[in-house]
C-alpha cells in the first residue's frame, strides 16, 4: 500500500501537487497530512506500517523550518520504513529566514530509496547532487484555450502590504485601460472542499494574463497556457521561471515600478512548451520508478532528473 504524505487541503499549490502524485501513482493511496497540528497522528499512523508499505512525501514546499516537526518525528520512525520523496522543494522568504535543519534533511535524503526535489534552488542548498523535476502539478493542469481577462495571485504574507498594493493596482488598471475583467485570489481554500479547488481553477482559465506572487500562481497559469509574470517574495520563484526560459518576467520586490511596464508586454510572452513537456514527462517516470521499486533498489539520480532546471 502506498501511503502519501502531504502538507494539506487548504493551500490550492499544496493539494494540486499531492492531487498530481497521487493520479500518476494509480491505485489506492492512504493519505496523510504533514502541517503541524496532523503531524503527532501522521508519525503515529505512519509507525505501524509493514514491510510491504511505502511511504511517499511530497511535493510542496515541505523544506521549511514550518515543516520540522514532522521531519524530525519521521526520521526517528525512519529506519523501518520504505520512503521516497518526491516534488519538495524549499521555501527561501526574502523577508525572514525560512530554512529548516540541513543535517536533518541530508539524512533523510541518504536514506531515502528516491529522492527528487522540485528546483535548483533546492539542489544546489543540499549539495547539488539531487535529481530535479519541476512540481508534479503541472501533470495535471490541461491547457485551455485562453480566456480574456488579468487575475492577481496574491501572496500578501510573502510580498508584504506596499508591494500586495502596488501590484494590485497595476493589474487592476491595466485590466480597466484593456477592457479586461480583472480578478484577485490568493490560492487559499476551506480545507478539503473540492468544488472551492475547481472554481479556483476556473478563475486561471478565465484570465489570458496572471500577475502572482505565488509559485503556483506561475505553475497553474503556464500549464494551461497563460502569460504569466510575478512579484518574487521567495526564491523558489526565481528558480522555477529560470527554469522555464522565463526568469526576465520575474520582478524582485524592490522593483515594482517596473510592474506596469512588464504587463503591457505581457501578451507577447512565450510560451514554454518544451520545458512542460519535459516537466510532465518526468513526473511520469518518476511515478513508474516509484511503481516498479518492487525491491526498492535505489534508482541513480541521473535516470530520474528528466529536466535541465538550471
């Protein structure tokens, strides 16, 4: 039995990607939750596995110090579990440090029997020897012929309240001066409730343009075919439009004079079909090494890295 854990059911970014690993693994999959108030019930469940069981960790953002309750639980129970870990990747805020314990996480990735991180930036703070392939919830997001219309991904606790206002108002005008409808999400929904998950997907296929300050504001908007430029709070941000050929339409939070400018150019963005195509078609392999392990040989990172994310 596969057993999956996963941060939770709120964040749109968190449940897509365990939503995403969950269908390219098939079959039935136990889950669990990994924020702190699940983490003593996920560790207790997680203790009682047998050998046939494997458990897989991943994706999000689960390489925060928010995270270290759960990893510090996990690699006590660690030695006598089957694990992989699949589609992590760190949480680097530029206005607070965010970074869990390195020794701890070099520990579980040694040990663990696949190990695939979601960026660059992650790679590079372990080492740079882990295999990469960009978040599994681009799997999962079909492109839909473009809808007309500027949606604002907000990330207010990231980007902080001048710059939360400053690209709101840009995107809010531009979206008037083109006679564009304009709309604000912030990616956050009731915990679990599906339908919330569906119309907030709705409000991406319904825009032609995103203006996010959220990672999942740029994996969401570009798999389904959208123009996409950001506000960057996190470093994972940079990471995944650098690997996506797009790292120009990425504006640091000092530049947001820059914003209006960057969104009348905005429709003229290309499209990164290689780079999705990749992405997809490594997640796929990664989910048939997982499927396969059988014996859970350790699979070497060069056969699992599918994308150049650099």
């Amino acid at each position: 039995m596969i057993h999956h854990v996963f941060a939770n059911r709120a964040n749109v970014g968190d449940w897509m990607s365990a939503r995403a690993i969950q269908r390219l693994l098939g079959g039935d999959v136990v889950e669990h939750l990994c924020d702190e108030p699940f983490v003593a019930s996920t560790l207790e469940s997680l203790a009682t596995l047998r050998d046939d069981d494997i458990v897989v960790i991943g994706g999000g953002g689960l390489l925060m110090d928010y995270f270290e309750p759960f990893w510090t639980g996990f690699a006590g129970i660690a030695d006598r579990l089957r694990y992989c870990i699949w589609g992590v990747g760190l949480c680097d805020l530029k206005r607070e440090n965010t970074r869990l314990d390195r020794e701890l996480m070099q520990s579980m990735f040694a040990t663990s029997e696949v190990t695939v991180v979601r960026d660059q930036l992650t790679a590079r703070a372990f080492d740079g020897h882990l295999a990469i392939a960009p978040c599994p919830s681009v799997c999962i997001v079909d492109g839909r012929a473009p809808g007309f219309g500027v949606l604002h991904v907000d990330a207010l606790d990231n980007v902080g309240d001048d710059v939360y206002h400053a690209m709101e108002t840009v995107a809010r005008s531009f979206a008037v001066e083109t006679s564009r409808p304009f709309n604000s999400i912030n990616n956050m929904i009731p915990a679990g409730d599906a339908r919330a998950l569906s119309d907030t997907i709705a409000q991406y296929a319904a825009a032609d343009l995103i203006v996010t300050g959220r990672l999942h504001g740029c994996i969401i908007g570009l798999a389904m075919g959208r123009k996409v430029m950001a506000v960057s709070g996190d470093w994972k941000i940079e990471s995944f439009m650098r690997a996506a050929g797009l790292r120009e339409w990425v504006c640091d939070l000092a530049d947001t004079d820059a914003l209006s400018d960057m969104l009348h150019r905005l429709p003229g963005q290309q499209s990164p079909d290689s780079f999705l195509q990749n992405a997809r078609s490594a997640n796929q392999a990664i989910a048939s090494h997982i499927q396969a392990i059988g014996g859970f040989e350790r699979v070497a990172a060069s056969t699992l890295s599918g994308v150049d994310a650099r």
